[in-house]
C-alpha cells in the first residue's frame, strides 16, 4: 500500500507489488487516470501488508479518512 503527493499536493492512495514501479508509471502517464493531469508525483509513505487481501483492505481504510489523518501518517513516518 502507497501513497503518493501529486504536483497539486493531493493525496493518491493506491495498492501494488513493486511501489517504485508503480510510481514510475504514475509519472509516465500509465498509472491511475485520477493522477494524469497531477504529475509529477512522489512517494510519500508505503506500508508492507503481507497480500493482496490486506494491502485492499488497508487502502479502503486510508482512503476514507480525512487528509490530515493522511498527512499525520505520512509525516509520522518521515524523518
């Protein structure tokens, strides 16, 4: 589980097996079309969920809570 900051400083939360990989793609147009028109992103937090199941299920949580939260977990794991 990942989550990126786009150019516009929001927020995308996403689920993959290979996070560098998938940033890679999100910034060379063949990630999620919600980020297109946000590019450059970057990395700003992953989390290791052991499978698809709980890394899903981990995502649907983040992606309910508010942006502070999401920023609190972001920076919580900053250095």
């Amino acid at each position: 589980m990942y989550i990126v900051e786009c150019r516009d400083n929001s927020l995308y939360t996403g689920i993959t097996s290979d996070v560098l990989k998938r940033v890679w793609k999100h910034n060379n147009k063949l990630g999620a079309m919600s980020v297109m028109g946000k590019l450059p992103v970057k990395l700003a937090y992953q989390e290791f969920c052991g499978n698809k199941s709980s890394a899903a299920e981990r995502e649907r949580e983040i992606k309910g809570w508010s942006r502070i939260k999401k920023l609190n977990l972001v920076n919580k794991n900053t250095p």
